[in-house]
C-alpha cells in the first residue's frame, strides 16, 4: 500500500515552497507555484473521472518528482538524499521509492508519458496522415503546454539538460528511455504495416521518429540560452522541428506504403528505389541552394570592395 500521508499534512505545500526559495530564490520559487497550479489544473481537465485517491497519489508522485529534480539540480544529483527528499515532502522513506524505483527516475518522472504518447500518436493516425505528420502534430500538441510556464522556470531546462549529460547514471537511463521510445515505436509501426517489428523498416523508421524529440529538446534548449520566451521560442522550436521533418519524410515515404497495404516485395522494392531517387533530389537541390549563396556571398564581397 502506498503511503499517502503527505496529503494529510495541511502544510506541505508551505514547506516545500520554502525550499524552493531558499535553493532559487523567491521570484522563482513563487513562479514554480503558479506553474504547479496550472499544472494541476490542466491535469485535472485531462482526468476529468479521476477519483479522489487517484488524484492524491497523481499529486503525491509530482511533488516528489518537483522536489527531487529542484535539488539535483542546485545541489548535484549524488549529493541528494532520497532521505532529504522524502522529509521535504512529507512522506517516509519508503513511499518514494513505492512511486519511483530508482533515484533516477524521480527526474525521468514523464518517461512513461513520453513513451506512450509517441505510439497512440502512431497507432491513431488519420489513413490520410504520414508518419511524419501523425508524430509532429502530437510532439507540438504536447510542446503547446511550454507556453505557459512562468519565464523566471523557462530558464531551468539548460540547467536539467546540463545535469543529465554530467551525470552519468543518469545519461544512462536517458538513453534507455530513449531506447523504449524506439522499441514501443517499432512494435507500433509493425502492427500498423502487419510486419515483423524486428524487419529493418520499421526499426530504423522507429529510430527516426524518436529522434525527433531530441531534435525539438536541442532546439527549446538553444532558443531559451539566446533568449526567446513565450511564442517566438514556440515558433522557433516548430521551425526547427518542421525542418527535421521535411527531411525526414522523404525517407520514410516508402514506409507509409506499407501501411496502406501495398506489401509486395516488388512493391516495397519500387518504393526503396524511389526514395533512393527522392533522396537524390534533394542532395541535388541542397547543392543547388549552396551554389547560389556563394554566388550571392561573392557578389556581396564584391560590392563592398
């Protein structure tokens, strides 16, 4: 049974905003509340049958979650109790561990999310829609959330990403949860072509969709150390995640094939050879494209002697 007692405990939001200003100061602190409250108001909307203990174990789980990822990064990811962390909250020792298994996955909380979310994006795409369009429409659906949060937290991403890459246990769990991502999406892609998920087809496709979510990390990363907020680091992910798209798309056109029924060898022969040609149009038209700016470069340097 999963102790549940920091719900009880009228005071526990009190006592962990008070951390938060002491390990960020108060304007910061005072922003992750309001996050945290439209957090919960969107969870609810989200949830709208959600019964009273299911909530309270949804909230219990987040505020360790929020408590641990705030600490490690401020104090560093090995010099963090979980004993620390489950005082801050409220709750024993052992009920952290009865939501979070590993230390590590108090910061990966979403991992489970993340991972079904890409194959109902998949598995429930329109018969008119790509791949490439089913996976882009969900990611920014999701990225849609960001709008929202707070400027003075807008700024912790490069701080969490920094953490993950110093920390190697938990670069490993980064990267096995990216390795969940491409074996969900791979059994997705499979059952949807009614192909063997271990035929190279839908394991590469699987590896190129999950790779767009780091594609859009990199970029909200990028943007926000330049400093774009609210809807031009909104705009500016997107584009970055369009043109990722584009490029993929070409690629993994021979796929949509497969799941439209065509699943003749020849067919699926045909499909690989025209998009080898597709592909070939495209190198074609990026040289093309680098031809002219040089030209138009040289003439610039020209102009200006």
């Amino acid at each position: 049974m999963v102790d549940e007692d920091v719900l009880e405990e009228p005071f526990a939001e009190d006592r962990i905003h008070r951390v938060l200003v002491a390990e960020l100061g108060e304007p910061v602190a005072d922003a992750f509340r309001r996050a945290r409250r439209l957090q919960e108001r969107l969870d609810i909307q989200r949830h709208p049958d959600e019964g009273l203990r299911e909530r309270k174990r949804r909230v219990t789980r987040q505020r360790i979650s929020d408590v641990a990822t705030i600490l490690f990064g401020t104090r560093g990811f090995d010099n963090v109790k979980v004993s620390t962390i489950a005082e801050i909250v409220g709750v024993s020792e052992k009920t952290v561990y009865n939501y979070f298994p590993t230390k590590e996955s108090m910061v990966l909380d979403w991992a489970d999310e993340a991972v079904d979310s890409l194959a109902q994006a998949i598995r429930a795409r329109r018969k008119d829609e790509s791949l490439i369009d089913a996976v882009v429409r969900a990611m920014k659906e999701d990225m849609e959330r960001f709008d929202e949060i707070p400027d003075e937290l807008v700024g912790f991403l490069p701080r969490f990403l920094a953490l993950v890459n110093s920390t190697p246990s938990l670069r490993a769990a980064w990267l096995e949860l990216y390795d969940r991502i491409v074996t969900v999406a791979a059994e997705a892609l499979a059952e949807s072509a009614e192909v063997d998920p271990r035929d190279p087809e839908p394991m590469v496709a699987a590896r190129a969709l999950g790779g767009l979510s780091g594609v859009a990390l990199a970029a909200r990363v990028r943007y926000i150390e330049q400093g774009l907020r609210g809807t031009q680091l909104r705009e500016a992910v997107f584009a970055d995640l369009d043109r990722a798209a584009r490029l993929l798309e070409t690629g993994l056109w021979s796929f949509n094939l497969l799941t439209h029924g065509r699943r003749t060898r020849q067919q699926i022969l045909d499909a690989a050879k025209a998009a080898e040609e597709a592909r070939a149009q495209v190198v074609k038209a990026l040289r093309q494209a680098r031809a002219a700016w040089r030209e138009v470069r040289d003439a610039r340097r020209e102009a200006g002697r």
